[in-house]
C-alpha cells in the first residue's frame, strides 16, 4: 500500500507540473500575441505619408493629358493639430488624430503642341485648376459613442474651378476612343455583308460566306470580276457627269 501511495503521489506531482507548464506556454503566447498587436497598432497610428512634385502624363495623337500634384502629406497630430509620435497607450488618450494636406492637385488637357522638352505647368489648359484640399480625422476607441461621434471628419477646400471648352471636350472623345480597347468585331469583307436577316435568306448568306472564302485564299469567280467591271463602268459615267457639271 505505501508503494502505491508514494507512486500516486508521484503521479499526481507530475501532472500539477505539466499542467503549470502548459498554464505558462499560455501566458507567453498570449502575452507575444498582446505585444505584437500593441506594437502593429502603434507603427499604424504613427503612419505618415508624404508625396512632393507628382506629374503623370500621357501624350499621343497630338493630344496631352495628365494629373499634376505638388504635395500630399498624412501625418498623426495631437489634440492641438501639432505632428507628433503618439504612444496612447502612455498617454492614455481615447482619441486618435490624424491630418491631411494636399497642395496642388490638378488635371490638365489639351494639344501637344511641343515635341521635345518640357512645359511649364502654369501655362497649361486645366480642366480642374490645381487647388489646395485639408481634412482632419478623428477617432474614438470607445465602441458606443454617446455624447460625441466616434469617427468625426473636418474638411476645408478654399476654391474649387472645373472648366471644359469645346476643344478639350473633343480632345477627350478622341483620347477616350485611342486608351478604350475596342469590343466590338468587325465583319468579313462587309462590302459583301448581306442586309437582310438570316432564317429568311440563307442562299445569299451562303454566297456571302463563299466570296469570304474566296477573298481570304485570293480565288475569284469570273461573275466577281464582271460585278467589278460594271460597278467601274457605272462609277466613271457618273464621275465624268459630276466633273463636267462643274
């Protein structure tokens, strides 16, 4: 009986120390997964962006087309809009703030008059002058906002001018009509095209369907080349009319 005590003792020593060792893995892990979330949390909070002297263009088909930017800048601020690494963590602070500027922004069209070189950016033909745009973000940890909104947006936009002329509005069909691949598919030989529908005239549809044959492996019919030889009969009686009348 003493052996089987001292050996159910032993038994269940081991199992308290697995169980400890497996409660202390938990907290590691937990506490790995904690520090990695504060530490993503906080690079994210204390993004910042910044673009300076953007020009994107695109020029063909003596046209000129593209956006221009002078700056952007995302950064974090503080409670009084000062930039600033926040740790609100440490701060204990509910509110995350974050500021946007953009200076400069513009879209152009018009003609590419100049081959080589570069233009100013003054003289060009804006469809939207280049203007200056600020925004301030806020937002609130807390998950029900009562007495004040958890997302709250302030916006300041001094001008705002949009201006399209009749030559940049052609300019724009043109260059919409070269940059849209075309999806539509042109007929065979549309010269031979029958204008009638299918189920009621299929032999002239099947005499459609052999001149394209026959174009496509450079064979005529006799009856194509007399078709041919009246329509230019009939053309030089006309033209000869037209430039006499004249």
């Amino acid at each position: 009986k003493s052996a089987l005590a001292v050996r159910k003792a032993w038994e269940e020593k081991a199992e308290y120390t697995l169980m400890g060792e497996q409660i202390d893995q938990d907290s590691s892990s937990e506490q790995k997964s904690s520090f990695l979330s504060r530490l993503v949390r906080r690079i994210i909070e204390n993004l910042q962006l910044e673009i300076e002297d953007v020009h994107l263009a695109v020029k063909g088909c003596d046209i000129a087309a593209g956006v221009v930017l002078k700056s952007l800048r995302l950064s974090t601020t503080d409670n009084d809009g000062n930039v600033k690494f926040v740790d609100r963590q440490a701060t204990h602070d509910a509110f995350l703030h974050k500021e946007l500027l953009i200076s400069g922004f513009g879209i152009y069209l018009q003609e590419d008059m100049t081959s080589e070189g570069t233009t100013n950016l003054e003289d060009n033909q804006y469809v939207l002058s280049p203007l200056s745009f600020e925004a301030k973000f806020r937002e609130s940890d807390v998950a029900k906002c009562i007495e004040y909104p958890k997302y709250l947006i302030h916006s300041k936009l001094q001008s705002l001018s949009i201006k399209l002329s009749r030559t940049q509005l052609e300019l724009s069909h043109r260059l919409a009509s070269v940059v849209t691949p075309s999806t539509k598919i042109r007929p065979l030989f549309p010269e031979y095209r029958p204008l009638v529908p299918v189920s009621e005239n299929a032999q002239e549809w099947w005499n459609y369907a052999f001149r394209c044959v026959g174009r496509l492996n450079r064979r005529r019919s006799w009856m194509e080349f007399y078709l041919a030889f009246q329509k230019r009969k009939k053309y030089l009686q006309l033209y000869k009319r037209h430039a006499y009348s004249e």
